[in-house]
C-alpha cells in the first residue's frame, strides 16, 4: 500500500470518525452513547494504524530514492 492509499483510508476514516461524534452528541440514551465512544475508540486506533502505514510507505520511498 502506498503513503497515499494510506492517507486516502485514513482521511475516510476521519469522516466516519466525524460522523460518529456527531451522533455522540445527538443522543441522550447512554447505552447508545456508549456505544458510539466505543466505536470512536476503534475508529481512533484504525486512523493510527493507517497514519503508520502511510508513514513507513513514504520512508520506504524516501529510503528508495
């Protein structure tokens, strides 16, 4: 995967992660709060992971070049 593909997922990511705190906001029910701030977590690790990735690609590049 290269540093882009790696932006490019992590920027969809970060509007998933965007659309869940939307919807944190929006509600009253803490189960459903609950929920979503757990989902907001694995969106967060997700979004780190695809940082790295994009990361040690454009290292990888660089060390190429």
């Amino acid at each position: 995967m290269s540093a882009e593909d790696a932006l490019t997922k992590a920027e969809d990511l970060l509007a998933r992660l965007e659309t869940a705190r939307a919807r944190l906001e929006a509600t009253d029910d803490p189960d459903q709060a609950i929920e979503v701030l757990q989902e907001l977590a694995q969106l967060a690790k997700e979004v780190e992971a695809e940082l790295q990735r994009a990361r040690s690609a454009a290292e990888g590049d660089a060390a190429g070049a």
